[in-house]
C-alpha cells in the first residue's frame, strides 16, 4: 500500500554515540519496525511511515542529535556517514 501523501514525511534521527549503545538503541528500534544503520559513532534511526506523526524518542543523555532529516533513510545515511 502506498504512503498517504497527506501523511507528515517519516523523520530520520541522525545520532552520535558510543557504539556500544548505538547497537543496544539499533536493537531496541529494529524490534518496533524502524530502520537503523550503524557505522562507528554515528546511527540514523528511521521512523516508518505509519510511525511517522509519532512524537519524537527521547534519546538517553550519552546520545547526541545531530539533526533530524525528512528526505528518507538511505539519504540521512548518506549525508551522516559520509566518508567513514
């Protein structure tokens, strides 16, 4: 089914963080329905559309966010992991 086009665009969280609890916070959304990638110190978690209007997760306070993103997953990652 496709996205509603009235429908908020899903927002991309781009995070740095140790990566040990990157990989704990990847688990944690990859178990609800989120798309997360992982690369050293950086993290783009995901929201999928139908989660899109959801408030935004609270981060624990080791977690930076950098910026939040609307343009899709794999062109948060671009922008977030560039030349790693």
């Amino acid at each position: 089914m496709p996205a509603d086009p009235q429908a908020p665009p899903a927002p991309s969280y781009l995070l740095v963080a140790p990566p040990d609890l990157l990989h704990d916070i990847a688990l944690d959304f990859i178990d609800v329905g989120w798309e997360v990638s992982v690369a050293g110190w950086r993290a783009v978690v995901s929201a999928p559309p139908a989660d899109a209007a959801a408030p935004a997760p609270e981060w624990p306070t080791e977690v930076t966010l950098s910026a939040v993103r609307h343009e899709g997953h794999a062109a948060a990652c671009a922008e977030h992991m560039a030349g790693m």
